[in-house]
C-alpha cells in the first residue's frame, strides 16, 4: 500500500493506493486535532475520490471515524486508490478562516 498526504491552505488530502492482489483493510493512524485552547477531536476521513464510485452520485460521500484503538479501517479493493479529505468533527473552527474547498456563494 502507498500513502500520501498532502495540506495546503489549511486542509489535508490523504490518497491511499493498494498495490496488494487482493483486498485488504488498512488501518490509518492519525493523530488527535485541537480545536483552540479545548478538548482534542477525534479526525474524520471523508472520501472525495476513488477510482471505482460504489455509492449513488447524489449520496452523501463516506465519512471514515476512528474505530476504538483510534485507527481508522479503511477498505481498499486490490490495485485500487481512494482519495479523503481530513478533518476535524470542529472544522472549520467559528472564527477560523473560511474552508477554500467550499463553493463560492451563489450571486
């Protein structure tokens, strides 16, 4: 498997490729994220890409939670890739920049 994360403008993209025959589960640690001066919260992956789309167009995209030991499963199909955007369950704080990923508003 390959990982590679990339941040810019305040945001994280992770990419996960399998380079395994067969599927296989991978298990992503991330570490806790502030928000301010407040308790951590826990990192969330939410898929923005892959190469085989197996959920309806208009459907929410999955969002990857840490599971008990705080890593996060995430599936992969042989030879395949997904692509997430992380975040923060906070993100983006209140008085935090706007999200350069969100839509300009309509005029």
């Amino acid at each position: 498997m390959t990982a590679v994360r990339r941040e810019h403008a305040g945001q994280a993209v992770l990419c996960l490729t399998s380079t395994a025959d067969v599927p296989l589960t991978a298990r992503v640690p991330l570490p806790q994220a502030t928000a301010g001066t407040g308790p951590t919260e826990p990192i969330e992956l939410i898929e923005i890409a892959r190469d085989l789309p197996t959920h309806p167009p208009d459907a929410p995209p999955p969002v990857l939670r840490p599971a008990p030991d705080g890593l996060i499963p995430v599936e992969l199909d042989a030879g395949h890739t997904r692509w997430f955007r992380i975040r923060t369950t906070t993100h983006p704080p209140p008085d935090g920049p706007p999200d350069p990923f969100t839509p300009p508003p309509a005029r």
